[in-house]
C-alpha cells in the first residue's frame, strides 16, 4: 500500500457531504473513518477502496469495482473486504458519497457484531 498526503485532501474534498474524515496511515496506505465511526475505506497508490458485504458487493462488482487484493508470502493473492470506488463515481462527488454511505453502513454492522474484549 502506499499513501499520498495530496491524495488525501482530495478524498476530503470529494466526500466532503460526509462531513469531517479522519485519515490514518497504516501499512504504507491510509484508513478512512467517518463521524468518529469504524474504517469504512482504504487508501492505496491514489485509489479509494470501499468497505463491502452482501448487501453492497453486487452494486459494486456491476458498476465495474474490484477486489482489493495483495500477494501474500507463498505468492498467492490475498483478498481483503475492499472494493474500488466505481470509476463514475471518481469524478460524480455526490455518486461517490452515496457509494461511501453504503461502505459506511457495512463498517456500522460489522463492528456491532463484533465482541468487545
């Protein structure tokens, strides 16, 4: 993963309708986080990818997204629950803010389903 500062102030600009974002680096890329809520994006090499389910995963795949996906230490590509901001939406802030709700709402789930330790 790799991580541009001047890419991240465009992601804040265009998902602005969302309000403040938090933006934290980590392993080389960044994490984004909306209202004090879970992550619900990642930031990699000028890409946004987009926390997904079954609820939003179909939409995506048929707007044109992929997976994210690294090589993991044997060679074999690893999948993470990502998925790339429709290319539609890259120049539409308002697609791309409906897109990042429904990433957002993924993250909400997945977090109350998780135990607190």
């Amino acid at each position: 993963m790799a991580y541009d500062a001047a890419f991240g102030e465009w992601v804040r600009e265009h998902f602005a309708a969302l309000g403040p974002l938090e933006i934290k680096r980590m392993f080389g890329g960044a994490g984004v986080y909306a209202g004090g809520g879970p992550i619900f994006a990642l930031l990699d090499a000028g890409e946004v990818w987009l926390k997904g389910d079954e609820t939003n995963i179909p939409a995506l795949e048929a707007a044109g997204s992929r997976q994210f996906t690294y090589p993991g230490k044997d060679g074999e590509l690893m999948n993470l629950g990502y998925w790339s901001l429709p290319m539609s939406a890259v120049d539409d802030p308002d697609e791309a803010v409906e897109w990042a709700r429904g990433a957002i709402d993924v993250a909400l789930r997945k977090a109350a389903g998780k135990k607190r330790k």
